[in-house]
C-alpha cells in the first residue's frame, strides 16, 4: 500500500536516482496519509487492513498506541521469508511488472531496507499471526 501511494503521488516528480532521505520524507507523508484515512473509515464503522511495511519497532508501538488511545483493537500479522526468498521475489515482481508492481526495487535499495529491519520481540508475538515462508 505504501509502495502504490507513493509512485502515485511523487512518481512523476523522480527525476535520477533516488536519494535516501527524499524518500524517506515522502514515505513519512505517505504513511501519515494512509493513517488519516484509515483513521476515517474505522469512524465509519469499517475495519481497515495497514499494509505500510513497519520495518520498525518504533514504527510499530506508534500503531499500537493509536490503536490503543482510539480504543481499537489490532491484530498483528508478520510474514517472514529468508532473505534470499525475499530479494528474489522483490527481482520477479521488478521484472514481471504485474499487479503488485509500484516502483523498481533496486539491490541496492533492497539492501538499504533489509537494514532498517527491526525483527519483531517475543512481546510483539504474542497473539500474532505469523506466516513463514521458503
């Protein structure tokens, strides 16, 4: 979701290389966005599904305690695949450029991004979905 919102909004204003922290910027409003409107649709009464990556345990305590201050129940759901299974998947849907595709994932974004990975604590677990793959 995070990935579509941005080429969408700020795809057209890439010209070159990406820099690291233009990104990062525009991630934040994207985030930032999608939390407003998610906010938006569970006051109508709706449930909503994040998919904005939360790479950080940061990340992931602010969700927890917006949910939390709102009075919103969360259920967690971490997918986990070796990191090999992961390049390889992101290299297919560069080169497939199918439904799920939103912007080139370069390796060397990719690995800037493996290192911003914060894996989950046993805390964070606890009444988690957890989907594992190879």
């Amino acid at each position: 979701m995070l990935d579509e919102w941005g080429a969408r909004l700020f795809g057209p204003d890439v010209r070159g290389p990406i820099e690291f922290q233009w990104m990062l910027e525009r991630a934040g409003r994207c985030a930032a966005l999608i939390r407003s409107t998610a906010a938006a649709v569970v006051a109508a009464g709706t449930s909503v599904v994040l998919d904005i990556g939360l790479m950080r345990r940061a990340d992931r305590e602010r969700i927890s305690q917006i949910a939390e201050a709102a009075g919103l129940s969360l259920q967690w759901h971490f997918v986990d695949a070796p990191q090999d299974v992961r390049r390889a998947r992101v290299a297919g849907r560069d080169t497939a450029k199918g439904e799920t595709f939103a912007k080139e994932v370069t390796p060397e974004m990719f690995d800037l991004i493996e290192g911003l990975y914060e894996a989950p604590e046993p805390a964070e677990l606890e009444g988690a979905i957890v989907s594992v793959s190879n």
